[in-house]
C-alpha cells in the first residue's frame, strides 16, 4: 500500500487549515476581473495582429511541433524568431526553448565545466537555482543585489571558471539588479555573467530590449541573456542569447532543449508578431511606468510598504501569509485579481501581494483597483 500518498495529502490539509492552500482560479475567455496578476505587461497576448499570425500558423503547422527541435521540431517560425530576438536583443544569436523555466536550467547549467563556481542572487527565480542545483556545481548563495559579496565570492575562487547569476527585474519584489557593476566585477575576474531579463523584455531598454540593453551589456562576449516570451511578449516558450559560440555549444549538449518537443510553431510565429510589436511600443511603455509609478505613490500614501518599481512589478508587503492570503481573496471577489506571495514562494520570509502592471486595461480601471486593494488592506 503506498500509505506515503496519502500521508502528502495530510501536508495539504495542514496548509489548508492554516488558510495557506494554493489555490488555482480557472477563468472563462470572458473572465472580467482588472488583471494585476498575470505578466501581459504590453497586452499582446490578445492582440488581434498577434491572434491572427499564431492562427494562420496554426492552420498552416497544426497544433504541436511534432518532436524536439534536432528531429522534426524546427520550423521556419522558430528560426525566423530566433534571428529576430538575437537582432532584437544584440547578441550575435539566440536560441528558442518551449519555456524560460527550461532556458534556465539549460544556460546555467550548458555553463558549467569542472571546477566552475556559480554565484547565485538570493532572490533568483526558482528555475535558475534549478538551473545551478542540476548542474552539480559548487553554488554560493550571495545576499541580494549584493555586488561586493559577488566580489569577494570570486576573488575566493581565483583560477576557477565562475558564472555570476542573476534576474535583472526581479520577479517578487520588481527592483532591478546592478547589472554594470555586477558586469564589472565579473570581467574583472573573468567571470560570465547570465542574466534572466523575464521581467524586463518588451517592458524597458531601448525599443524595449530588456534590462541588459539598457544597461550597455548587449552582445557583450561575456554576457548571456535569457528571458521567458510568455510575459510581454504574452506567447509562451524561453530563449538564450549571447555568443554564436555559446549557443551552438548548447545546441549540442543541453538537454533541455535537446530531449525536449519544441515550442508550438503557431506560438512561435505569435512571438514573432509580439515582438515586433513590443520594438515599436514606446507608447505602451510609457503608459507602464507611469502606472508602476501612480500605484507605489497610492499604495504609499495609504500607509502601505512598498516596493520602489523598476520596471512594471509592484510589491506591497502584508504582515503575514494568513494576512496575505485574505487580502488577495478579498480583492478578488471585488473583481480585482493580485498576485499572493507567501513563503516558500518568497526569497525572505515576508509576504506580499504583488501587483503586475498591464498597459492594456483601461486607466480608470486599473485606478479603480488601486482602490480596491487600499480598501481590502488588512
Ligand atoms: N524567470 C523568471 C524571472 C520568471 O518570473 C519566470 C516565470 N515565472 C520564468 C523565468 C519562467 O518562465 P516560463 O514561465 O516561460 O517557464
């Protein structure tokens, strides 16, 4: 009898009835709640232009890719959108995987050689410190958006081949990582820095680029790039882009994009529209900041701790997970959908809500939920 499945239910139960339990909320196509939950930052997810692309792909490719890129899984659509990102973000080429949680693991870990030391940001995504946790390396752990402590965990490796890892929007709290600085010190030591641009693509950077554009770092050869297409890009899928080296060295040996069916091609042609998009969206981005913007200086004005906004993730700290989940229930039922972060989900042991930003609601909208949130605070 495997008494051990049952007994994992028991887990769930305790969580239940400390009012922790994950909860997943299906919605209809017509689903009416203001979104300050989802990552469609640009709103192009539904983007007619968009739709209308993925859907003659569809018609054309039909509904899967039919096996893993290196067997009969690449498409037309998927190199297309390869050339384009890799034009897009700078580097000399990139490389499509079926998600950004699998372009994690398969960059950080396609990095790693005998000997090499990762140094981890504290508050990285879960799929990077997967990415480090299957590559076997030796890991330091550094606090967060702590350049010195990266520095001093290369200097105690001299000799060693280092990879410095990091988001550069972080995804729970929306600040932005040093990356010039973090840059500095790893050519300095002749590190490779990765960073994961998920929550800065299409959102910041010229022609929205994404975080290491704006900071100087793109096509650099010692900079690789990775970042999710299901957030403003609002598709689905991950890319790697850095050195043509680099990326061919991955084609060959990553596994997760080697063993892995490859990405729809009817999503990968959407992307490809969504980019496109995303390059001439000045207007959109805008919008976003000026949003983040209103919603930390309201939520602040309401007595409210949060976080200061570098891109279009907005963090409002709750006093405990109980608190947490409450509040996000309560500004559900009044139509407002949030983001409920609680530990173990979260890199300290605070909760929060968090708010992603979307430039597609209407203004009064997304100021109407701003309301609401205020209203429903514990
Ligand atoms: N990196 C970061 C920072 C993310 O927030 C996410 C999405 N949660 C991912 C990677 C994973 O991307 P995907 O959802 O495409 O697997």
């Amino acid at each position: 009898m495997a008494d051990w499945l049952t007994a994992l239910d028991r887990r769930a139960e305790l969580r239940a009835k400390a009012g922790l339990t994950r909860r997943l909320h299906p919605r209809g196509a017509d689903d009416a709640v203001v979104d300050l939950a989802g990552n469609d930052y640009l709103g192009l997810a539904t983007h007619p232009e968009v739709v209308a692309v993925a859907a003659k792909a569809l018609s054309e490719y039909g509904l899967g890719a039919t096996g893993s890129r290196l067997v009969r899984g690449s498409t037309y659509a998927h190199h297309a959108l390869e050339d384009t990102l890799a034009g897009w973000l700078g580097t000399e080429r990139a490389l499509v995987f079926s998600s950004g949680y699998l372009a994690n693991v398969g960059a950080v870990r396609a990095l790693v050689r005998p000997r090499t030391l990762l140094v981890s940001d504290a508050h990285n995504h879960a799929s990077l410190i997967d990415g480090c946790r299957v590559s076997g390396a030796e890991t330091v752990v550094t606090p967060h958006a702590d350049v010195a402590a990266v520095a001093a965990a290369l200097a105690a490796a001299p000799g060693r081949p280092a990879v410095v890892v990091t988001e550069s929007v972080f995804s729970v709290d929306g600040d932005l990582a040093p990356l010039a600085r973090l840059h500095a010190v790893a050519r300095q030591h002749g590190a490779v820095l990765l960073v994961d641009d998920a929550h800065a693509l299409g959102v910041t950077g010229p022609a929205g680029a994404g975080a290491v554009a704006a900071a100087g770092l793109a096509g650099e050869p010692d900079v690789v790039v990775t970042a999710t297409l299901s957030k403003a890009l609002g598709g689905a899928g991950g890319v790697v882009a850095g050195p043509a080296g680099y990326v061919r060295h991955l084609v060959e040996t990553a596994r997760t994009f080697i063993y892995d069916t490859a990405l729809p091609p009817a999503v990968a042609a959407g992307v490809h529209a969504a980019v496109e998009l995303a390059r001439a969206g000045d207007d959109l981005r805008a919008e976003l900041a000026e949003r983040a913007d209103l919603a930390a200086s309201r939520l602040r004005a309401a007595g409210l701790e949060v976080s200061a906004p570098d891109a279009a993730v907005v963090s409002v700290t709750a006093p405990t997970p109980e608190a947490a989940t409450a509040w996000a229930a309560a500004c559900r039922d009044r139509g407002v959908a949030v983001g409920c972060f609680r530990p173990p989900s979260t890199p300290d042991s605070r909760s929060r809500l968090r708010l992603t930003i979307g430039a597609g609601a209407p203004r009064a909208d997304f100021e109407r939920a701003l309301e609401v949130i205020v209203e429903c605070a514990p």
